[in-house]
C-alpha cells in the first residue's frame, strides 16, 4: 500500500479573507468558504456541499467557496448533520431543530422538504429510506420518510454522537459506544468509550474518538474492536473518507500546529499526514473520498485529495 505524506499551509489575512498554500500535489487547495456556520457537510460528488448558517441553511459551490441560494426552515438555527443518496435523490441532507427532522433533497433542483417530528431530538442521520434520531433522553428512533415509526431502543447513557449505516440503518451512540440495530432487539456496548463516532460504509466499520485524547479506533458492526491507533496529538474531529475505505483524523499537536491524518479503515495503516498551522474543530469529507472540507470557527478551507 502506498505511504503519502502531503503538507498544508494556511495563512489568515483577516475575518473574511484567507490565503493556503499547498506545496504538494497529494492535497490540493481548491477554496474557502467566509461564515461561521452551525454544521456543515459535502454530498457525494465534493462538488456541493450543504451548511447551517445565520437562522437558514444554505448550499454551496466548493470550486468557489460561494454560498448558491438559502432555505429557511421553520424555527431558528438548524444545525446541518448528515448528507447521503436517498429514496428522495443523491443530494439529501439532514438538518435537526428543537423537536423536528427535516429531510431536505434538492437533486432535482428545487427542494423537497420532509419534516418529521420527534420530541427533543439533538441528532440525526439518514438512512436511504428515513432517519435515525437521538434525542435528549437518549432514545434511538428508526423514522421512515413518511413519518411511521420502524424501531426504538432506549440506551442508558447516550454522550456522544450518533452515526448510522445508510444501507443496514445500524447504528452507533458515542459515549458508552452502544451498537444498536433496526429492529431494536439488541444492543451492544463496546469496550471503548467515545464522543466522535464515524460509519464508513467502504470497510464496514464504525471509527470512534474522545475528543482531547490521542486515540482513535476502528469497530467491527458487533461492537468488538478491529484496530486501535495511537495519533500523534489529540484528536479534535473525524470522519470516514467515503469510499476509499479510510477514516480522516484532525488532530492538535503538542507545539500547537495541528494536523489531518488518514488511515486505512481495514488495516489502521496511516495512508497520508498532513500538518496545519491549527487544529479544525470540524471536519467533512465528500462520499467519494475526493474532497475534505476543515472547518473552523468563521471559515472552512476545501481541498482536493488527488489519487
């Protein structure tokens, strides 16, 4: 398997404007994205991408780094969680507020909007037919896209993120690292705890992180343990690398530069390292693995991952 290492270099000129520097080919710098935003995430392709910002949520181009329209949805301050391919189109996305699930598609270039009730619900994520809700009791809830109710198991402790498999809808809760299926049935606690939770459908595994702490570790759909890497710096953000079967890592680093790591989601062997002059808080990759997105708090930075 080959070793790429690639470095990044960011430089800040002010609030609204930046510069990157990218000295090698392996990750190329494409835009920047000026907002301070409430979730963000890429579709598929890593052409578009979708964000909460400003009490709306808008799409966006990241060849450009420019917002292309906006859709407000009834409340205030949707947070952006998920983006996959549905029974609804390829550019479906997620975005939660107090007490609703709004399923957005927008493949055929106007909205269809899918709202979908569920009382204090603080996550959500597609599946290619509904969703799968966290709520702040800690119920787990399998909604399909008319609203009926599929399964519900509830969890004794629920402290982290939820991510599900789009395929399967089993799902992952951070924290005690419960393994929960669709029909509700059983639950398996991992011997792992973790607050960043990451299913990457390529490798059939769920990557899990403690934020603060320099490990990272990848589960097999059972719960048991599959391989566990030490990073160079606490981890700050993950997500799955989208078909190329890999997890990427942000992470702080002791001289506080940061840096973004991939690692191979069968093997846990490191494919690429790259360092940056700070850690992201957030981190979003495109479904084909061709596009990162590194978010920071009034800016994200878009970079092309050549083979």
């Amino acid at each position: 398997m080959r070793n790429l290492s690639f470095t990044i270099a960011i430089t800040l000129l002010g609030a609204c404007a930046s510069s990157a520097v990218q000295p090698d080919a392996t990750l190329q710098y494409r835009s920047t994205f000026d907002g301070r935003t409430n979730g963000l995430v890429l579709h598929q392709s890593g052409d578009e991408g979708h964000a909460g910002m400003f009490g709306s949520n808008c799409p966006f181009d990241t060849h450009t780094g420019n917002v292309t329209g906006d859709y407000d949805l009834p409340g205030e301050d949707e947070d952006v969680q998920d983006a996959e391919e549905t029974t609804l189109g390829e550019i479906t996305l997620v975005a939660t507020v107090p007490d609703t699930v709004h399923v957005l598609d927008k493949t055929g270039g106007t909205y269809t909007h899918v709202p979908l009730a569920l009382t204090g619900v603080v996550e959500g994520r597609l599946t290619r037919d509904g969703v799968v809700g966290l709520t702040e009791a800690c119920d787990v809830h399998w909604l399909g896209l008319n609203g009926d109710s599929r399964a519900h198991v509830t969890l004794d402790a629920c402290g982290g993120e939820l991510e599900t498999d789009p395929a399967t809808g089993i799902t992952v809760v951070g924290d005690a690292v419960h393994t929960v299926v669709t029909d509700g049935e059983w639950v398996v606690t991992a011997d792992r705890h973790g607050d960043l939770v990451a299913f990457d459908p390529g490798a059939q595994a769920f990557y899990v992180a403690t934020v603060g702490q320099a490990r990272v570790s990848a589960l097999e759909l059972d719960g048991s343990e599959r391989w566990s890497v030490h990073t160079p710096g606490p981890v700050t953000a993950l997500d799955d690398a989208g078909d190329t079967a890999a997890v990427a890592i942000v992470m702080a680093l002791p001289d506080g530069n940061g840096a973004v790591a991939l690692h191979d989601g069968v093997t846990g062997e490191q494919r690429h390292l790259a360092t940056t002059p700070s850690a992201a808080e957030d981190l979003s990759v495109s479904g084909n693995g061709s596009v990162l997105a590194l978010v920071r708090p009034e800016q994200a930075f878009f970079y092309v991952l050549a083979p």
